[in-house]
C-alpha cells in the first residue's frame, strides 16, 4: 500500500473483539496489537490513526530500503488512506 503522498508502507487495519463476540473499543489496545503484528519489518517511522466511528485502527510502517529493494518496477498502488501523524517507530514491543 501507499500514504497519500506516495510513500509505500506496510499496513494493518485492527479491531479487537473478545471470545464472546463483543467488540473492544480501545485505541491502546489495538494499537499494541498492530505494533506486534509489524515487528520486524519496515523502517524507523510509522503512522497511526484510529477511528472511533468503527473502532477500528490503522498502524502504517515505511519500507525498509532493503524491502524497497525488491519491489517490482510497478509498486502496488492502493491508497492506504488517512494516514495519522508520522512519527518515531514504537520500540515497547519490538
């Protein structure tokens, strides 16, 4: 996928439910979740948004050079939509 402006990222749309089917409405929650899910793959900077309308989150993480490197010459173009303020990879749980 790509922010808006291009860049390609690795993304992981989260909602949390519980085992008896009730969904978790917690930013943190997800956010957690989404950080272990991109462990290990991307660069030092990400992306979050959460969207409370459906609780649901989305966690984007720049390609690294090295996963730059391997792209075909025709990159995925799907927009990965609203992408959050980018910031600092989260290291709690990498």
């Amino acid at each position: 996928m790509r922010l808006n402006n291009g860049a390609p990222v690795w993304h992981a749309s989260l909602s949390i439910w519980t085992p008896d089917g009730r969904m978790v409405s917690s930013p943190g929650v997800a956010e957690r979740a989404g950080v272990r899910l991109l462990a290990g793959v991307g660069n030092d900077r990400e992306w979050w948004v959460w969207r409370s309308d459906l609780a649901v989150g989305h966690l984007r993480v720049g390609l690294s050079a090295a996963e730059l490197a391997t792209l075909p010459v025709l990159p995925a173009s799907d927009d990965a939509g609203p992408s959050g303020p980018e910031r600092p990879r989260s290291v709690s749980l990498r």
